[in-house]
C-alpha cells in the first residue's frame, strides 16, 4: 500500500517515504508510528496506546516518543510549530491529521509481514549507527535496513495467496514411483539439515533480540533527562534545557542522591533510546524525564520519574501554570522526587531546595539564557554569557547567581581564548566574585565560583580550600565543584586526593570527555604516564575533537621518551586547528624536548611575532625554552607569565615540564612568590 499526503508517499511494502523525489528510508521504530498513526487517522492516539503497539512489552519515556514524532515530522516536512502532519494533543496523545490518500501496490503479503515484523522486534542499531532522530529527506547518512528475514528458497504466492509453481511444491508423489533405501536416506539427512538451520537461526535470533542480562541499579543513582521543547518558538530551546539544568542542580544539594551530571545527560537529547538502555549506560537506577512547553506568560511542564528495572512509573505529574509560578514548580517536582525515592530530607535541604536566587521571572529569563551560551564552551559563548548575565543584574540588581555566572564566564575565558590576558579579566572576576558574596553566600554555585576565583587568580589558597569545602557542603553532588577541587588538590601535590575527588567527578559525569581528559591529568602529573595516556585515548573516544586531550597525550608521550608518537598527535592537531597559539604552544615544546631545534625555534619566532599584534601567553614560550635547555629565557618568560596573573601557574609544584627547573633558586623564588611553598 502507498499512503500519498502532502508532497509525501509512504509506501509500506519498500520501507520508505518519498518526499519531493527524494526517497528516505525510515527507521523501524520511526516508520512504525508514522503508519501506526496514519492507519488510525479517524481518532486520536493515546501515548500509552502507541507504546504499547510499536514498543510492545517495553516502557518508552516521553521524550523517547516525542523525538520519534520529531523524527516523523522531519521526515514529512512537518515541524511542531506548523503541526500540519501530525497534531500533538499534550495530555492526550497524537493524531495524523493530513488528508490521506490510499494506492494499491504488489506484495501485499510481505506489507503484512512487515507490520507484523515492525510491532515484534525492538529497535536495534547497526554498527557505527547512532540513535538520533531520522535525517531528514535526501540525507547522505546510510538508514537502517527493515526487519524482514531474507526467506531463501520461500515459496512465493501469488496475490491470492496461492503458490506459484504449485505442481513444483504441492503435487503429490506417484504411489507407483518407490524410493530407493539410499534415496531414502538422502531425504531424511535433507530434512535434519533443513531442521537444523531453523534451529540456528531461531536461536540467533533469540540471540539478536534478547534483552541484556540485568544488574542491580541503585535507584538514588537518578539522571534528568533533557526536558522535550514543546514551545511554539523553537529558539525557546534553552528554557527546557535551562529547566533540566535547574532540576540537576535542585536534586544535587540533596547528599542522599547521586546525580548525573548535565554534560553526561545532554547527549541524550532527541535520542531514540528506551529508559532501559539509557539507564544502563549511565548505572542509574531512576531517571526523571518530561517536557516543557512556554507560551506568552503560561508554562506547562509535565514530568514523570521511572524505575529503570521495571520501567514502571515512581511518579508523574503535570503542572499547567503562570510563568512566574515555575520556580515553586522546580522546588515541588525535586522535593516529590526525593520523596518517592524514600529519601529524608534534612531542614537545611529542604530550604536549599526552596530557595530561590530571584523573585523577578525576566531575570531568571535572561539568566537561563547567559547559562544556556556559557554551557558551549567557546571564547564567543562566554563573552556573549556575560551580556545575558549583565542583563540580568539589570532587572535585580540583587541576583547572587547572576553575578556568579559573570565571574564564572569571565574567569573560564582565558582557558578557552589563548588571545585573553589574563589580567584583563582579573578585576573583572574579583567585582563579580564580591558582589555575588554579598547577595547569595549560601548558593553552592557561588561557593564554586568563589573557590575557583582564589584558585585561578587570587592565588588564596586557604580561601579556595575553604570556599570549596563550603560548596561541597551545598552542593556535594555537584561534578563540576568536585572536578575544580580536584585541580586545587593538585596544585598542592595532593595527587592521590585529587585521583580520588576526580574519579568521584567521574561517577557524577560518566561520559565527560573533559572530567576524563582531567583524570588523565592527575595521572601524569603523579607520573603514572601509562593510566594518563589510557584516560586521555579514552577522552578522544568520547570526543575525537576534543583538543585538551590531544594535547595531554603530547606532554604523556614526550615523558616516556616517546618523540614520534608526541609529533604524530601535534600533526593531527594541525591538521584539525591549524597554527593556532594553543597548537603552537603544544607544537613548539614537542619540537624542542625531541631534539628538533630548528622547529621549536621557528614556533618561538612565530609567536613573538604575532605578540607585536595580539595578546600571546608568556607561558608558551617560557615552555619552549625549557625544552630547549635555555633557562635564562625561561625564567624571563616566566616572570612575564606571574606579572599576567597566568592561572597556569598554579601547577607549578604538580608539572613535569617544570622539572629540569627545580633546583634552580629562582624557582624556588616564584614557587613563594606565589605562594606555593613557604
């Protein structure tokens, strides 16, 4: 059958749906609904219904069904704006709403089958296949093939059912015809044959499709699914996401809780996985899940939290509220998860959990959104992070976590621009730290902004620890407090202290590929270079672009004597970012440490010379004079670095680099200058 709506032919003996003249062929699971929802268009589709006839016997989330929708839609030419395809009837279900019309096609047995085929078999991904929505029509990204065994040697029927070539099958054997005893025996070994295919391939397919042998999970390990965008407005994006980062930081001031952290959660965003293979990636014994649709100043957000083993719901619950309601809506929904999960709530959680870091819904607004472009990471991000921030304070001029989050981005940039002084944004961090102090002293993420200001800058190191500790305190399941204690810990030689505190980072955030990059980084700097370049191989795997981690397996490489492997990787950075000063620095020291003179000087010359026009960190050239033995130059650069205020410098007593320097004066000299040794 050929199902034609709109611009649209979904043909159900080929597995595909064309659009404009471009065939896409669709995934199992997202071809399933689509037909599902097109041979039902006379009615509205619940959600529990759709499950249960495409995902039978299995629980699929919300945000699993509506990235399947999104799916369809994409494929369609549809989108949950227009909804002129399928409609979303939220509290309710789906209905297929394009006029249909139908066309007859050939193989209609195989039509049946293949619907048969598509309610009974899970969804499983090819190799190298990922679990994102459908492409949309006409993308090169190769589709997975339909669920229909190949039947080699099948009898073929006709339309009506009959076999083609019956006289070949059917007719019966000519009593007067006796068969030989060795003709006998022939059929008997064909027949054992024959069954014993069957029986291989009825047991690999059990193999194919069997669930996974289980493991208990411990269901106060929870995850907070991205919350599924359901605003007209597609750019309001970022308030379903701030939504679920606001759940994360909500669920991780409780210490009876472990919660995943949001750089691990995100990547499911629009996935088509199930609850259960989501909860065994991440080892979590419950996952909280829903959706969130603002429009003008109304707000509904629905939300469930599930048990991974049984897929059964814990809890569920649907708010329809004002806008500016959504903060009690946030403090209700991790307090009634806490509740669910038998977790007794202290008073001072309980009030951490209620508190709110501002009463004024458009600064919250624009705070969202400053989180929303500093969570990318990127020199552009943070400084436009600090204009929403900025404009945020503006309506309250009270807002603790507002300031925080002007430090935050403002401290962060000169790891992510190698073109910022550090001094430039010194003051700036130091204003923004004081005033984030004095309006919200009791919020963890201010307590973490102020520990990494007297960390990176202030070189206060009491206070960091102190401050800290605080944070811990707030927010003791807070990945990213715990993976900045972990630096702190390093830059006092604390090296097993900081394995410790950053492998429990690890817990928080499993597939981060920067926790990992900064596991790996504890590892060289206790000179264990074989577990660092095993953390930072592992770090690429989960980012091949992740540049950090290339430039950790550059220095483990080059401390283990191995020159080749070390010039290998800084090619490969070339040939990613090109000369850039972070490939430079990496580029530069390489050279030198493997005996390659002419190169490290020539990196050496570039550098100089791009500082004639743009700000370049003293710090790589001090490194490229250290390896090559030229320590007058060394020291001058680094002096130069100190008067930058360079937070690199803060692992002075934890790098190798600095090793053929130790026993130099001058060194000692900078180590108390800093404060590092008395």
């Amino acid at each position: 059958m050929i199902y034609v709506f709109g611009d649209c032919e979904l043909d159900t003996c080929l597995y595909t749906l064309q659009r404009a003249g471009q065939t896409n062929r669709l995934r199992p699971k997202v071809f399933g609904v689509c037909l599902y929802l097109l041979e039902h268009r006379d009615r509205v589709v619940s959600r529990e219904e759709l499950g249960a006839q495409v995902w039978p016997g299995q629980f699929i989330s919300h945000a699993t069904l509506e990235g399947v929708i999104r799916a369809v839609r994409q494929a369609a030419g549809d989108s949950g704006q227009a909804q002129g395809i399928i409609q979303t009837l939220h509290g309710y279900g789906y209905r297929f709403v394009a006029g249909v019309e139908e066309r007859a096609t050939q193989g209609a047995g195989r039509e049946v089958q293949l619907a048969s085929a598509l309610r009974v078999l899970p969804e499983a991904s090819a190799p190298g296949q990922t679990d994102v929505p459908t492409p949309s029509v006409g993308s090169a990204e190769t589709p997975e093939e339909p669920p229909v065994p190949v039947q080699h040697g099948a009898t073929t029927r006709d339309a009506a059912g009959q076999p083609e070539n019956s006289a070949d099958v059917s007719a019966p054997i000519d009593r007067g015809e006796r068969l030989t005893s060795s003709q006998r025996t022939h059929r008997v070994v064909q027949a054992l044959a024959a069954l014993t295919l069957i029986m291989l391939a009825a047991w690999a397919l059990w193999w194919w499709v069997r669930p996974e042998a289980t493991v208990p999970l411990d269901k106060s390990r929870i995850a907070v699914l991205p919350f599924v965008n359901l605003s007209p407005e597609a750019d309001n994006s970022y308030f379903a996401d701030g939504m679920t980062e606001e759940l994360i930081f909500q669920l991780s001031k409780v210490r009876a809780l472990t919660v995943i952290a949001r750089t691990s959660v995100m990547k499911y965003k629009g996935t088509l996985k199930d609850v259960a293979t989501i909860g065994r990636e991440l080892r979590v014994g419950t996952i909280l899940e829903g959706s969130v649709r603002q429009a003008d100043n109304h707000v509904r957000i629905n939300a469930q939290l599930v048990d991974v083993a049984s897929q059964g719901h814990l809890w569920s619950q649907e708010y329809d509220r004002e806008l500016r309601e959504v903060f009690e809506v946030q403090s209700d929904i991790a307090t009634s998860v806490a509740q669910r999960l038998k977790v007794q709530l202290t008073a001072g959680e309980k009030r951490r959990i209620e508190k709110q870091g501002t009463g004024n819904l458009e600064a919250y607004t624009l705070y969202l959104q400053g989180r929303y472009y500093r969570n990318m990471w990127t020199e552009e991000s943070l400084r436009k992070a600090v204009a929403y921030f900025e404009q945020a304070i503006d309506r309250d001029p009270t807002y603790a976590l507002a300031y925080a989050g002007i430090a935050d981005a403002y401290l962060l940039l000169p790891f992510f621009s190698a073109t910022t002084a550090p001094m430039e944004v010194y003051p700036r961090v130091m204003a923004a730290v004081e005033q984030a102090l004095q309006h919200g002293e009791s919020f963890g993420a201010v307590q973490t902004t102020v520990a990494s200001a007297k960390l990176w800058y202030a070189w206060d190191w009491a206070g960091a620890e102190d401050a800290f500790k605080q944070a811990l305190a707030l927010s003791p399941n807070d990945a990213a407090t715990h993976r900045r204690y972990a630096w702190y810990l390093m830059t006092r030689g604390r090296l097993k202290d900081a394995i410790a505190v950053m492998h429990r980072a690890q817990e928080l955030n499993p597939v981060s590929p920067g926790i990992t990059r900064n596991v790996g980084l504890a590892f060289y700097f206790a000179r264990q270079y074989d577990q660092a370049i095993t953390q930072f191989r592992t770090s690429l795997k989960l980012d091949p672009n992740f540049r950090t981690a290339y430039s950790g397996l550059v220095y483990a490489y080059l401390q283990k004597g191995m020159y080749a492997e070390a010039l290998a990787a800084c090619e490969q950075m070339l040939d990613r970012w090109g000369r850039t000063p972070w490939v430079l620095w990496d580029l530069g020291y390489a050279s030198a440490v493997s005996g390659q003179r002419s190169q490290a000087r020539q990196v050496l010359a570039e550098l100089q010379e791009r500082a004639q026009h743009a700000y370049v960190r003293p710090l790589a050239s001090a490194w490229i004079s250290i390896g090559l033995d030229e320590k007058d130059a060394a020291f001058a650069w680094l002096e130069k670095a100190y008067a930058d205020r360079d937070p690199y410098l803060t692992l002075l007593n934890a790098d190798p680099v600095y090793d053929p320097l130790r026993a130099d004066p001058r060194f000692t000299a900078l180590l108390k200058n800093i404060g590092l040794r008395r």
